[in-house]
C-alpha cells in the first residue's frame, strides 16, 4: 500500500492536505510565543505518513501548509518546506509500521517516536530557522527561538496525539491471524 501512488494515495494526498488546513486555522493552540502554535496537524500528519509513506505525507505537508498560509495571506515558504520535510520524516520513521495489521507495539510506537524527536529537532530547531534567516532575513535570535518551541511543541504533540491516533487505528483494523475457520 506504501509503495504505489494509487487512486487511493491521490486522494488521500488531497483529503489528508484538505483536513490539514481545517487543523491548522481552527484546532492550533497558542505558545504565546509569536507566529508558534502547538499544532495538530503534525500528529495527523502522522497517522497519514504511517497509512500511505513518505511522499505522500511529504505533499501532504506542503500542500496543506501552503494552503493554510493562503487563508492567512501569503504563503511562508521556508516552513511550508519544513512541513513537507516533516511529513517525509514521518513517513520514513513509520516505514515499518503497518497499522493495517492491526497491530502498533510499543518497540514501534518508542522507534517511530525516537525518529519524529529527532526529525523535529533538525527541522524546526535548524532547518525552518536557517531558512527564515537566508529567505527572510529574520532576526536569528528569534527564529531559532521559535525554532525551539515549534520543535519541543510538535514532538509532544505527534508523541502523544500521534500516537493515540496511530494506536486507535490499528486498533479498528483485524488482527492477522485472529479469524478462524469454525
């Protein structure tokens, strides 16, 4: 299912970046911390990454950032990159995990969640920042600031809602070798 880009893939690629916007402009949470919110489009980012792979999640995350931006105005595109960046990770980090077998072990839960941590940190806490500095000529001091935030705000938030939704998932689908012949 990860590997081909499917009918299904397309559509979810538009669905997964339409409910992206819907959570990006109506279910963020302030920091008090400028322009940084602790999102729930990540951990939904997430599920998606885990169902559908990589480039899925990748154009999932630009797209819907990019079109969460239009609704605000114009588009910020050193971290609507980092979005795609982020959904590509998260792809990478659920590799292994197929949910569809109904079944996310706790050593798959800790891998996935070691990977997003870490992916999170190089891309908001470097990445967006670096961008934000070279495209915008942002104040260095700020950005990496909320470079910080937005990295330590969007691990917690895919560590603990990411999870739950990725748990609750698997949870729907038949375990294999649970049907039996009567």
């Amino acid at each position: 299912m990860k590997k081909d880009f499917s009918v299904k893939t397309i559509v979810a690629i538009g669905i997964g970046s339409a409910v992206f916007v819907i959570l990006g402009r109506f279910a963020s949470i302030p920091t008090g911390v400028p322009n940084t919110n602790i999102e729930t489009t990540y951990p939904f980012l997430a599920l998606m990454a885990a169902l559908f792979g990589p480039l899925p999640a990748a154009l999932i995350g630009f797209i819907g950032h990019t079109l969460k931006d239009l609704t605000y105005g114009s588009p910020w595109w050193s971290w609507i990159i980092c979005s795609g960046i982020v959904g590509w990770i998260l792809g990478f980090a659920a590799r292994k995990i197929d949910l569809t077998s109904g079944e996310f072990s706790t050593k798959e839960m800790i891998r996935f969640n070691v990977v997003q941590i870490v992916g999170n940190a190089i891309v908001w806490g470097f990445i967006a920042p670096t961008l934000d500095v070279l495209i915008y000529s942002e104040p260095a001091n700020k950005v990496y600031f909320q470079g910080l935030i937005s990295a330590t705000a969007n691990s917690i938030a895919i560590g603990v809602i990411g999870t739950l939704l990725m748990k609750a998932y698997a949870s729907t689908q038949t375990k294999k070798g649970s049907l039996k012949k009567d």
